[in-house]
C-alpha cells in the first residue's frame, strides 16, 4: 500500500529534503509532477500551500506544504526527532535555517539574478557564516570528523536535511566544496555518512545518474552557474 505522493520537480533542490528522509525510512511513495498541483490547483488542495513541494499523506487523505513543516510531520511519524525538547526545538531550528539558506543562495527565489558583487559578498561573507553554524551545533552536540550526528548520538531529521542542504550543494557545485570543507569540516563528513546511508545511497546514485548535477534549474541556476564556474 501507498504511503506518500511526493509532488516537486525532478530536480533535487528543496524535494530532496522530502526525498531523503522517504528513501531513510523506507516509505513507499510515488513522486508525481509539482505541476499536477501547481498552480492551478494549489488553493483547491486540503492546507493549501504557496509552491511545491506538496506531500500527500494516503492514510489520513492530507496534503501537506512547505518543506520544513512536512519533515517535521515526518520526523513526528517515524520517531526521527530528539526526545529532549531544546533539541527538539533545535531540530526544527535547523530545518528552518536549511531553508533560509535554500532562499538566500537562490537570491531570494530568484527575486533579482545573481551579478558578481553581490555574490561574492554572499560566497565569502553569509555563506560561511551559515556552514559555521551548522558546524558550531554540530560540535555542541558531539559531532565528530568520523561519527556521531548533528544533535546526538543518534541521526535525527535534523541530519537529513543538513545532508539534503550542503550535500546537494557540493554535488551540484563542486567548487564550493572546499569553502564547506573550510568553514564545516565536520557537517562536511557528516553529510558524506548520511548520503552514504543504505537506503539513500542508491537513491542518490540513481538520482545523479539521471539529472548529473543538476540543482534547481531554470534561470537561477544559470545564474548560480555563472558565478560559481
């Protein structure tokens, strides 16, 4: 029986989040189009959301929309938050922060495309300064060059959307690999273990087969590439 319907496009940007923490726990699901729903749909569906991605739950016939809420729904449903709740709330923190990142190196969604000035002052200044709070929660917590997770001993939801975030970045952009190396080393390996999980390698192996480095697509990674190569 079905678990879930994913619908996003097939790029990886903000649905690999979702993806990622399915393939973990090994959710059956579908993933279907975002223009299915968006936009002609997007205000008809049950708590409608603004834009992709939309999750739709088959046991209770609920859609759900924005990124961080639905991994919070999921980390509730499979037991993948911290049980103390200041990490709890960090967790939910991170994502949050995951998805201020998704926001910023897209220039605010595409907004404005990039030019080089600007970006240099997000590459060299805001940039690091987000790897180093991910690497300063991390250290916070136990996190080492070779074991341990983000907020424990334990991967948490926080772990996949970190992997999600700063290792589809590097994948699609090996350039920035070495300023996560340098502001991150730890998140850094983190990421390498969480993708080298036994249900999310093969996913992204397949994945990355398909797309290459393909990242969010369209204009804004045009721009993004222009700056970045």
């Amino acid at each position: 029986m079905l678990d879930y319907k994913l619908y996003y496009w097939d790029l990886p940007f903000r649905g690999n989040f979702i993806q990622l923490f399915l393939e973990e726990v090994e959710a059956k699901y579908e993933r279907h189009d975002a223009t299915d729903i968006y936009p002609e749909r997007s205000l008809k569906i049950k708590n409608p959301g603004m834009a992709p991605p939309y999750l739709y739950e088959c046991k209770s016939k609920t859609y759900f929309a924005q990124m961080p809420a639905i991994l919070m729904h999921l980390g509730r449903e499979y037991d993948y938050l911290p049980k103390r709740a200041d990490t709890h709330t960090i967790a939910l923190k991170t994502i949050l922060d995951c998805n201020d990142v998704l926001m910023e190196i897209t220039n605010f969604n595409g907004m404005v495309m990039w030019e080089k000035g600007s970006w240099e002052e997000f590459r060299y200044g805001r940039l690091p300064d987000w790897m180093k709070i991910f690497e300063k929660t991390g250290l916070e917590h136990g996190l080492k060059s070779d074991q341990g997770f983000l907020l424990g001993a334990t991967p948490s939801v926080a772990d996949i959307a970190t992997a999600a975030l700063f290792g589809t970045l590097v994948h699609s952009f090996p350039e920035l690999q070495t300023d996560l190396q340098e502001n991150a080393p730890h998140i850094a390996t983190l990421c390498q273990r969480v993708e080298a999980r036994p249900h999310i390698r093969p996913f992204l192996e397949r994945q990355r087969q398909q797309h290459g480095k393909g990242y969010c697509g369209g204009q804004i990674e045009r721009s993004l590439r222009k700056m970045i190569e």
